[in-house]
C-alpha cells in the first residue's frame, strides 16, 4: 500500500472514530464524552496498525493474539462508558478490572515477548 493512501486511511479512521465517539454521545447516557473520544481514537490507531502491518502480525500468533486482545479490550473500554453498562461492570468490578486492565497487560506481554525473540 502506498504511503499516501495509508496517511489517508489513518485519518480517515481516527475521523471516524472521533464522529461514532461524538455519535456515542449525543445518543446514550455516558461517564465522560472525553474517555470516549479518546479511547475511540486509541482503538482507530491499533485498527490502523493491523492494516498497515497485517502480514507481518498474521506471520506471528504472539503479536497477532496481542492485538486482537487490544482490539477486544478498546472496544469494551468504549462501550463501559455507556452508563447502563458501566453500572453493570460497577457490580462486577473484578471480572471489569481484570478485562480493563489485565487483559491489556496480558496483550503488551504478548506483543513484548515477540518482539524480544
């Protein structure tokens, strides 16, 4: 792919991911419309780096299944925001911290022990 066209594919993704953020909130009762743009964002630039380095991730089930477990977590940080399901994640805080926070570790070991090798 071009240089050009992955520049364009970049902002084209993080302007979608700013616009479903803003979308998000003016739809839905959420915590804070800044977690969402921002975390929106985060999950656009890991989206972007798949495409951009798909084969190479593809080439390596550690890099690859680190990833999709940030891609997993991202997406699950964006919808806790939502208040209904922030007051469920509330009721089952362990099982939330540990998807949250354990899993994005769990994907940076993942991504740390390939890049080692």
């Amino acid at each position: 792919m071009r240089k050009d066209n992955l520049m364009l594919l970049a902002l084209l993704g993080l302007s979608l991911a700013v616009l479903f953020s803003l979308f998000l909130t003016n739809s839905a009762k959420i915590d804070s419309i800044y977690d969402v743009v921002f975390e929106s964002v985060a999950l656009a630039v890991v989206v972007y780096i798949y495409v951009i380095a798909k084969s190479v991730i593809l080439s390596s089930k550690k890099l690859h299944i680190g990833i999709i477990i940030l891609i997993f977590t991202s997406v699950y940080d964006i919808i806790t925001e939502l208040k209904t399901l922030d007051d469920i994640a509330d009721t089952y805080e362990l099982f939330d911290t540990m998807i949250e926070d354990g899993f994005r570790q769990v994907a940076t070991c993942s991504l740390r022990l390939e890049l080692r090798t």
